[in-house]
C-alpha cells in the first residue's frame, strides 16, 4: 500500500468516526417541564386556567359540574433534533406535546413514541398536537422515523 492509499483510508476512517460521533452521540438536553394542574387562582365559574395548563373542550367548572380535566402542554421545535429533548410530565394527567417543525429534513417529517403507539406526520410550520395520558412513571423515548433524533418523556 502506497502513502495516497494510506491517507486515502485513514480519511475514510475519520470521516466515518465523525458521523458516527455526529448522528450517535448524546446530545445535551434542555428539560423542559409540562406546568401540572393547579387550582385556578380565578374563582369558581371563571375559565382562566394557569399558563401551561389547558382546560379540556366542553369542561364546566359551574354548579355540580366535575372540576375541568387540565391538560399538561409542552411545546417542541423540531430543528435538526428536538428543543427540549427531554419533557416532564405528571403521571394520570392528559398531555399534549405540540411539535412545530422548522426544518425540511425528510428525517424530521415524522415523530414516532412507541409506548403509546403514536405515529405522526410532521407538516413543514406547522403546530401538530399529540395527546395521550401517561399511566406509568418512567422514561419514554420519541423519535424520528429514521430513529437518529431523539427526545425523552420522563413521568413522575
């Protein structure tokens, strides 16, 4: 083996070692927190509901109604991975993750979270919801189709 040769390789082999490093590596999270559920501070009647929290459609909060159902809500930015990549949510409480994908990656066209069977197409700038109620406190990835983004829903 000639000296090109050898260089030639030992490029290939760095080149692969960085895009191994670059798509596999563990990225830094941000953490975001979904608010939980807390009383409104408005009184009985009112729909005011704290900023994170979202009232469920047709909840009543007058006379012998049950109490609303209050949504957690998280908002993610899907730009060449997810912003936060890690979200907190309180367990038996409704969430809604709102992802708004700015990028035309055809990787970041779909968000999948296996746990909950949830399959999803990403429009180009648009908010897209998901909802589900988590049951069990652990931690729960989400992923792009292709499985190279990634994020974590930990429920406590």
């Amino acid at each position: 083996m000639d000296a090109a040769a050898l260089w030639v390789t030992l490029g290939g082999v760095a080149l692969a070692l960085g895009v191994n490093f670059y798509f596999f590596s563990p990225r830094r999270a941000v953490v975001a927190q979904a608010l939980p559920p807390s009383p409104p501070a408005a009184p009985v009647g009112s729909h005011e509901m704290p900023l994170g929290v979202v009232e469920a459609p047709g909840a009543e909060t007058a006379g012998d109604a049950a109490p609303p159902v209050a949504v957690q809500v998280a908002h993610i930015v899907v730009r060449g991975g997810y912003d936060p990549a890690r979200i907190e949510v309180k367990a038996n409480l409704p969430v809604r993750l709102v992802f708004r994908r700015e990028e035309v990656e055809g990787c970041s066209d779909t968000v999948l979270i296996p746990e909950w069977g949830i399959a999803r197409r990403l429009p180009v700038g648009e908010d897209t919801a998901i909802e589900f109620t988590p049951q069990v406190p652990g931690e729960y990835a989400f992923t792009c189709g292709m499985q190279m983004m990634r994020g974590t829903i930990v429920v406590v």
